[in-house]
C-alpha cells in the first residue's frame, strides 16, 4: 500500500457536482434570473416530481428533515403528555421535536442485525396517550413496515415514517405490493441535507402523504399556518424550501436511481470483502425492503473500535460512529427516567457499529485501499 495517503473522504459532493455541474449551474442560474426566491415556480415543480417518483399523492417541502418531523406531528393535534413511540438507536433530531412539542417520547429497542424497530415490543408500549409511532428508515432500509402498520391500525395510532436516510428504498408486501420509504404510514419525512441519498446544497427537507386533508393541514403549518395570505387558521412555523434549492434537487432527481445503483456496487464489494469475517459483520438485509447505502454499517466485533478508527485515521480513511450514545442516555433526555441497560440492543451497538465511507463517486482503487487496509488491521492486531 505504500505510504501516500489518499483524499478519501466520507461522501465525495465535490465530485459528485462536478459530474452534472453544467445542468446545475443552468438551474442555479434560472433561478436567480427569476428572482422568485421564496416558493417560486421550481418549488411547485420538484414536489410534483417528487411526488411522482414516490407514487404519493403529495408531497409538501420544507425548510429541513427537523422541521418536517415537527410538521407533521402538528399535524396530528398532539396534546401536551401524549407519547411518541421512537427508537431510542436514532440521530438526535426524532425525538428532539417530540420534546420541543412538550410530547412524551416512549423509546423502544432495536433489532441487532437490522438495526430497525422492533415490532416485537411494539404492544407493550402502547398506552391510552400513544399518539404515534416513529419508524426511523435508518441507514438505508426500510423497518418491517408491514407488522408495525398491523398494529398501529388495530390501535388507530397514526404512522411517521422518518425516512431522511432511506429516500428511495422500496418495501414489498407478503402480497407482492410494492411502496417506497416514506408513504406507507400516515406522513413521511425526509431531509434534503446535503450528505443524504438525494441532497441540496444547503438544508431542505419535505412531507409525504396521500391524505389531501393532511395535505393541506401541513401546507398551512409550514406557512405560518396561514390558509391564504394573511389569513392564520392554525399556530404554524416558517418552514419552507428555497427556490434555489428546489432547482438543484429537481437536477439531482434524475440521477436518484444511478446514485442508488452506485452505493449498493460499493455495498457490495464490501460485502464480498468482508463476509464471513470473523471481526467484521456486514450489514443485514431484511427480505421485505432494498438498501439504498446512506450509510455502509458494520458491528465490529471483540474490536477496539477506537485503535481501529485511529489506525485508518492515520493512513487517511475517514471513518464515522452512528451513533456513539443512544438517545435515552443523553444528558438533554434524562427527564423521561430511563436508564443505562433499559434499551440493550441500542446500547450495544452504540459500542460496535462503525460506518466506512460510501458515496456515489468512490473510485475502485480507493475502495480497494480502505478494504486492504481493514484487513490489515485485523491480520496485525
């Protein structure tokens, strides 16, 4: 391998622009000679299309992943004390908005290898103020969608999918019926940041429904609540996507699919590389959704996961922890009483799951060199 240290880096947006830079810059530049700034025509434009890609009757942009979380349970007229059942293994930005809106998040466990909700537990955390439950998509596969839906339908508990690492993946029914993340349950959510699946150039993120009352509903909240101009039917927020960036995505829309299909190639050379190892456990894939890679997360296993990190560190591969502390163990979170070993599953991974660089752009050679390198680490201890 020698001693030059490559530019490798986590997710590879400079590259990745540069390939469509021409299309870019032509939106980019419409859109300011337009000086339609705020919800200007290409707003309108993206969600039609994005709605269309999702096969969902509408799609409502916002300002971020964050705020269309927070929409959403808006939307459902939650009251003070109601409980949000959420994974506690999840970025920090679910359950923030629960707690922002004075809502009771209800963790519950994850599954080990799947790393997704447990539907397991789900009745035993259902209670008379359950409002929702939150699947959280994480990494780039859809939760057993299907088991939650059953349960939450018996129990009339509305359904947010939080899907801003899953854009795209597509679930499959026992009867063959076919969903993309982000439209089976009662709202989906996702997030436009820069380094997801689909990513603006800033912050942007949107609502999914086929609900036209919700539709509407949510329109209205992220608009200062305002049913037309001036005229406030309900207590909303300022959320909304930027013209500039509802160009770049509209660009990047199209190219959704050869993104996907690129991260699940770089998946699966790692897979090749790294299966059956004794150290190094591959992601899981469940029979019911595609994979669409945000992230490639192994369990290390009987691993110093820190000498590990610094060992690649040093020969110039980044390396990233999702997540380090589970939610219900954050000092921000220790009003709700629970406590270290409440969540196993979540805490144990916490301590071994590490994610290796993928992105749209990963170059054979650079793959090859962080591969090598893994193994190296574990040849030479």
């Amino acid at each position: 391998m020698g001693n030059v240290l490559r530019n490798i880096q986590m997710v590879d947006l400079r590259s990745q622009y540069h390939r469509i830079k021409s299309e870019i810059d032509e939106a980019v530049l419409n859109a300011i000679d337009s000086t339609a700034y705020i919800n200007g025509p290409e707003v309108g434009e993206f969600a039609k299309e994005l709605a269309s890609y999702h096969r969902v009757n509408h799609v409502i942009p916002c300002a971020n992943g964050t705020d269309a979380l927070q929409i959403a349970l808006m939307a459902l007229d939650c009251e003070p004390g109601d409980e949000v059942i959420v994974p506690a293994f999840t970025y920090i930005a679910t359950v923030e908005v629960i707690a922002l809106l004075k809502l009771k998040p209800v963790f519950i466990d994850v599954d080990p290898e799947t790393f997704q909700m447990d539907p397991d537990q789900l009745e035993s955390k259902i209670s008379s103020r359950t409002i929702a439950i939150v699947p959280v998509h994480l990494y780039g596969q859809c939760s057993e969608m299907e088991r939650i839906l059953e349960i939450a339908n018996i129990h009339h508990i509305a359904i947010i999918e939080d899907t801003a690492q899953a854009i795209g993946s597509e679930y499959t029914f026992k009867n063959g019926r076919k969903a993309i993340a982000g439209t089976m349950g009662t709202i989906g959510t996702t997030s436009f940041f820069p380094s997801k699946n689909l990513g603006c150039f800033g912050d942007g993120g949107a609502m999914f429904t086929n609900d036209e009352f919700l539709a509407k509903k949510l329109t209205m909240i992220a608009n200062h609540g305002q049913s037309r101009k001036y005229y406030h039917d309900s207590i909303g927020v300022n959320s909304r996507l930027d013209t500039l960036q509802a160009a770049i995505l509209r660009v990047k829309l199209r190219y959704l699919d050869s993104y996907t299909a690129a991260r699940q190639h770089v998946a699966s050379v790692y897979d090749e590389a790294f299966n059956g190892h004794d150290q190094i456990q591959i992601p899981q894939r469940t029979p019911w959704s595609t994979h669409v890679f945000h992230q490639y997360t192994v369990k290390l296993i009987d691993t110093d996961r820190d000498a590990f990190q610094q060992y690649m560190k040093d020969l110039g591969i980044p390396t990233m922890i999702y997540y380090p502390l589970p939610v219900h163990l954050q000092s921000a979170y220790q009003q709700y009483g629970y406590k270290a070993g409440d969540f196993p599953v979540a805490e144990s991974l916490c301590k071994q799951v590490l994610s290796l660089p993928i992105h749209t752009e990963m170059k054979p050679e650079d793959q090859e060199y962080i591969i090598q390198s893994t193994l190296n680490f574990f040849k030479h201890g």
